[in-house]
C-alpha cells in the first residue's frame, strides 16, 4: 500500500517515502509519502485558498458536511479500528469499542455545536457592545501516535466545524487511519482544500508547518520537549499544546478499595500504558499499601498480554523498537533506583506466534517507589506502574504536585469533604473523584505547568479554533 499527502483534494505523491510497521509482526503496511518544505507549502495554499467559501457557508451548511463525515466514519469502524490496531498496536477492543466510535461523536458533537455559537452583548448607556466569533482561518493540526486517529478527530472536528481549514500532520509512526480521514472528508461532501494532510517526520514537515505565516493556530498533541520547540519555532499564533504527563492516581485508607483497585489497574495499563492520562504514579496510603500493592500485583500477572487483533487482549506491542528501548530501560533504571520490581521487567513476556516479532513489555510494577526517582518524575508512557506510600492527607497532596507535569488526577476517598479539598489541591487541568477517567466532549480538556496550555472540547474549543471579536456601538 502507498499513503500519499492530501493537497487540495488532491492525492500527491511524495518526492521521498519512509514505511510505516506493524509493531505487534514488524510486516511493513505502508509507503508513506515523506512530506517537507514543498508539500507545506502547498498544502497551506491550498488551505488558505479554500478558507473564504468554507468559513462564508452558513454554520448549518457546514454542519451537514461535517455530522456526514461522522457518519461515514461509524459506518467504517470496523475497517478503521482494525487499521488503527494494525498500526499502533492499540488492542481492538478499544479502538473498535472506544476509540473510532468516539472519533465518530466528535464530528456528530461539533457539528451540533457550532451552529450554537452565539456572542455576548455589553450594554452601557453611552455604548452598545457584542461579541462576534470568527474562524481564525488557516490551522495546524499536529498528532502524537497513541491513539492518533481519536486525537486526529478530536482537533479536525472543531477545527473545521467552526469554519476554519487543516493542515493535518500525523505523526510518522501512525498515519494510516488519517489517509482514510482525509478521503473520508471528500467523500462527505467537504470541499477541496479544507482539510490537507502531509505526512512525515517532524522535523521536516512539522516544523514548516508550525512556522508558516500564514497558519494562524496550532493544536499540537505530544509530549513536552517537542511542545516548547514549536512554541519557540512557531512565533505569535494561537495555541492549544496538549503535552505529556504523569498522573497521580491518590487512594486514601477510606477508599471503596475494590473499586479503586480497580481503576488504578486501568489506568495505568489500559491503552499499552501510551496513554498522557494515564495514572502511572500510584499514591496509596500506608495504612492499606501492603494489602493494595500485593493484589494490584495480582491483577497486574493476570492481565492478556499479545495478539492486539485479539479480542481478549488487554496489552499490545509498544509502538516501535525504540519506544519499547525506552520503557525498557526505565524498568532497568528503577531496579538501579531501589524500588521493588514485583512483576513485569526487561524480559519480553509469552506471546503467540503470530506476534512473536512484536514489541511487547508486560506489566510492570514497582513498589517501594520514592517520589523523587527518575522512574516517577518521568513520564516513561509504557505499562509500568509506580506505586509510592503517603502518611496523610498533606503528604498526598504534595507528593501529588512534586512533578513538572499538571494534566491529570485521580482521588478515591469516601470522605466528601476530603474529596473535595484534594481536588482543588492537586495542581493538574483534570481531577477524577472516584473515576477513571472519562470524557464528556463538553468539559474543558488539557493540562497545567508542563502538562500544556489551552484546553478543547465543547465551548473550550472556541480559544484555539474562533477569533472574538468586541464591536462597540456608540449610542
Ligand atoms: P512527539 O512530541 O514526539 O510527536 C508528536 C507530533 O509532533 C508528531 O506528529 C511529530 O512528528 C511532531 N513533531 C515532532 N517534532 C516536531 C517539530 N519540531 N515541529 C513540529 N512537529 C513536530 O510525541 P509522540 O511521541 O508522538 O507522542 C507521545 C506524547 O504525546 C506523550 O508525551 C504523551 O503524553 C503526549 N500526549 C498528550 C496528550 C494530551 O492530551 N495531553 C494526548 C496524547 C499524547
């Protein structure tokens, strides 16, 4: 198979290709076209080109397109989980029954949206004042590998229902299903040029990407480092900079334990672990430690790690050679760090044959954990979990908030009052009481301190994707 850019509806070869792998076989999927300079040039032309007509149609004429793209994708969700899975080594169970389903409600949700959006009137008795929203035109759209086709979606969706137009950049290692997007998007009724895509690595097509003039936003999803090189790169523009993160989950002594057992399991190996809200530092106090980190343990050696394609398994390959290096030696950094490895480790677990090439961790568990080790302080984004005692309420709240990153918590009390106070403590974009995390399209998500900046999702999504605009009426 041969993955081209999209350019003003238009599939263009690439002047170079790199390929995409399987991470769970190492079989090649695809050639992808390696885009540059060039392409986003070009691709940005076009985007620029098609943004009068686009952003001049009535908001119910967008919609239409728009809440068809949604339903041209929940009618392929087979085809595009599989695809997702195969690219990714994201397990099916959650990209069939989570991830494109909801990639779907993106597009069904903005498109209800924006023919909602509405202004602000600021009487005085000398003037007459209102908000007009206007789409901020030309905008980058830059996604991560984990759960790229819900990521991709969840930017494209606004983006485009708000009247804007796209320049999709996915990340090398997961382009399949946002070549499906993009035709998907034409055969919608969306036209040319509203949404380009130009594949490639970062360096060579993101980084054009982010600099062009004529690109008015960005919505940048990774990790970190890559964050603070756009915003260095990119000059004054609107940002959305969803970046990494590393989660306190906080089970106090009153906790329903099975319950919160039963989350922090989730959290934290759910997705392979490549999940930014992942609850990878496991705060439990003391007074229930033994008893949690001994069945975590348990439940941690049961999880179904192999075949991604296989409807039962819980954990799949890392998404390349490289990444997989890297959790690895993070295991091997905590054993040098002195926390108790008590499952999992560097040695790659049983698989089936089908899958014996692939890039597989199993869960790993560290207990013991000091919060100012390297294996707690970074975000290592693998299925490992670290798991640190607290003495009270003020010890959770700080070891909570001794860390870079602020995206999400998670507090599991009983104590409604405690509840609350730690919440409005933890210093993260997101705090889940008694929950994993779920999302509701409507709340404002994204992260503090290195976590990111800007929020999206439901009228969240206004700061990124519309320009206000005050005009005072004198009377
Ligand atoms: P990454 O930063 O390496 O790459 C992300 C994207 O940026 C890719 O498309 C890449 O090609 C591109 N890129 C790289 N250098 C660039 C540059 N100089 N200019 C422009 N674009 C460039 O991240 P990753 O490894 O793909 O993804 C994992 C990270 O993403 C983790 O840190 C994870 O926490 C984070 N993440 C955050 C969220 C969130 O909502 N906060 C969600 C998912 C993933």
């Amino acid at each position: 198979m041969r993955i081209d850019h999209l350019i003003a509806g238009r599939s263009v070869a690439g002047r170079d290709y790199f390929t995409t792998v399987n991470p769970a076989t190492q079989e090649v999927l695809a050639e992808v076209a390696s885009g540059g300079e060039a392409e986003v040039h070009a691709a940005v032309a076009a985007a620029k080109e098609a943004f009068p007509k686009w952003a001049g149609l009535p908001a119910p004429d967008r919609a239409k397109l728009v809440r068809r793209l949604g339903e041209l994708i929940a009618k392929n969700v087979p085809e595009l989980a599989q695809a997702e899975t195969n690219d990714t080594g994201q397990v099916i169970a959650q990209t069939g029954k989570q991830l494109v389903p909801r990639a779907a409600d993106n597009f069904s949700y903005f498109a209800e949206m924006c023919v909602r959006v509405d202004g602000h009137t600021y009487p005085t008795p000398t003037h007459l004042n209102y908000t007009l929203f206007h789409p901020v035109g030309v905008c980058a759209l830059i996604s991560p590998w984990n759960v790229p086709f819900m990521t991709a979606t969840w930017k494209t969706a606004p983006c485009l229902a708000f009247g804007n137009t796209a320049v999709l950049k996915m990340s090398e290692l997961s382009p399949l299903t946002a070549a499906r997007l993009g035709e998907l998007a034409l055969e919608a009724g969306i036209p040319a040029g509203v949404l380009n895509i130009v594949h490639g690595y970062g360096k060579e097509a993101g980084e054009p990407l982010v600099r062009h003039p004529d690109v008015r936003a960005i919505s940048f999803t990774g990790s970190t480092a890559t964050g603070n090189r756009i915003v260095k790169e990119a000059g004054l523009k609107k940002f959305s900079m969803e970046l990494g993160g590393k989660s306190p989950f906080v089970v106090f002594e009153d906790a329903d334990f099975e319950r919160a057992l039963d989350a922090a399991v989730f959290m934290i190996f759910s997705n392979n672990g490549e999940r930014c809200t992942a609850g990878s530092r496991i705060l439990v106090h003391k007074a229930i430690y033994a008893k949690f980190v001994d069945r975590f343990v348990a439940r941690a050696k049961k999880i179904a790690v192999g075949d991604p394609l296989d409807e039962k398994t819980i954990i799949g390959p890392m998404i390349s050679q490289g990444h997989l290096a890297k959790v690895r030696s993070y295991i091997e950094l905590g054993r040098k760090e002195g926390a108790s490895l008590l499952c999992g480790g560097v040695d790659a677990p049983l698989v089936s044959d089908r899958v014996k090439k692939g890039n597989y961790v199993a869960p790993t568990v560290f207990a013991d954990v000091d919060n100012r080790m390297k294996i707690a302080q970074d975000e290592i984004f693998g299925p490992v979990a670290c798991i640190i005692p607290f003495a009270d309420e003020a010890e959770a709240i700080r070891l909570a908030n001794d860390i870079q990153y602020g995206l999400s918590s998670y507090v599991w009390t009983e104590n409604i009052g405690k509840a609350h106070r730690v919440a409005a403590a933890i210093e993260a974009g997101m705090c889940f009481v008694n929950s994993q995390n779920v999302r509701d399209l409507r709340q404002p998500f994204g992260g503090t301190k290195a976590s990111g900046t800007g929020r999206e999702g439901g009228t969240w999504s206004y700061e990124v994707f519309l320009e206000p605009k005050n005009v005072a009426v004198s009377l």
